[in-house]
C-alpha cells in the first residue's frame, strides 16, 4: 500500500457485529514474504451497509469516492489477514 491511500479497518465489537473504522496510510514496509507493517491514521468510524463495505453510509462525499473497488477488496484481503 501507499502513503494517502485509505482504507477500511474492521474489528469485532462485544455485540459480535465489525466496527469499521476509515484509515489512510502513513507508510508501509515489506518485512517478510507477504507480511507488511503498515502504519496508518484514524480517520473516523464509519458504518457500513454490507459485509464486504461496498457502501460507506456515515463518510463524507470525499471519503466515500476515496473507497474504490480496489480499496474495498484490500480491506477484505487485510481483515481476513488480521481476524483469520
């Protein structure tokens, strides 16, 4: 990933349901065969209206545009890395 481009984060609540939460990338740096330490910034939490946030409900315009086809399959590639 690059510095600037956003991402979703999503991550279990005690309710059972994901939190997402809006990131951009601050740096990313290979550290193993497909393993990347990839630094980032909050930027808001964010409610989806899918499993696979296709539609970010609560983002402004700016934001919204910002999560195109390729960030949404990143951030099912990265959550599926992180949950398992």
């Amino acid at each position: 990933m690059k510095a600037g481009q956003r991402f979703l984060v999503q991550l279990p609540r005690d309710d059972g349901g994901p939190q997402s939460i809006l990131c951009t990338v601050r740096h990313c740096e290979a550290v193993a065969d497909a393993t990347y330490h990839i630094g980032s910034t909050f930027i808001r939490v964010c409610n989806v209206n899918s499993s696979d946030g296709a539609q970010v409900i609560n983002a402004d315009a700016a934001e919204a545009r910002a999560m195109t086809d390729a960030a949404v399959s990143e951030n099912i590639r990265i959550r599926r890395a992180i949950l398992g």
